[in-house]
C-alpha cells in the first residue's frame, strides 16, 4: 500500500534534509538543491543553475531572469537584495 505524505509533511522532509543535515553527501546535497531549484523555476519563472557550496558556509542555487518572472521579480524579490529583478529585466 502506499504511503500517502502531505504538502506539509513534504515541506517537513525537505526541511529536515536542509536544516538536520539528513543528506550527508556532499554530491547527493547538491544534487537535491539542484532540482528543488527547477522546481521553483518552473513554477515561478527563472533558469536554475546547478547548486552549490558557498564559501561562508551555506549552499545555494543561482537564478537568471527569464520572460516567466512577473514583472515585480516575483518570489525572488524577497532574496538577494543586492540583484533587483523588475519589468522582466536585471536592474
């Protein structure tokens, strides 16, 4: 039978595997950013790039602008402050 997981129980797995290190392969970590990043790509607009290890400790995925991203930069408005994202071009 199968297992039937939530929205909310996803976001806990997810969470988890971000947060308590769940994942501890370093090849395997970033492979799981990489393709959280084409989820959010996909449904918000933008490229994702491959994702990566920072130099101050965290990982990350990069994000280009594309003509999917509404014109007030959409979700990625939040992050990122210094790159501003607005009427579908790089500010």
């Amino acid at each position: 039978m199968a297992k039937i997981i939530t929205d909310t129980e996803m976001l806990d797995i997810l969470r988890r595997d971000i947060e308590h290190e769940e994942i501890d392969d370093y090849d395997q970590y970033k492979e799981l950013l990489t393709d959280i990043g084409k989820i959010i790509a996909k449904h918000h607009g933008g490229v994702s790039k491959e994702g990566c290890y920072l130099e101050d400790g965290q990982y990350a995925v990069a994000f280009e602008i594309d003509e999917n991203v509404p014109e007030d930069g959409g979700v990625y408005k939040d992050y990122d402050k210094d790159v501003t994202w607005k009427d579908g071009e790089e500010n």
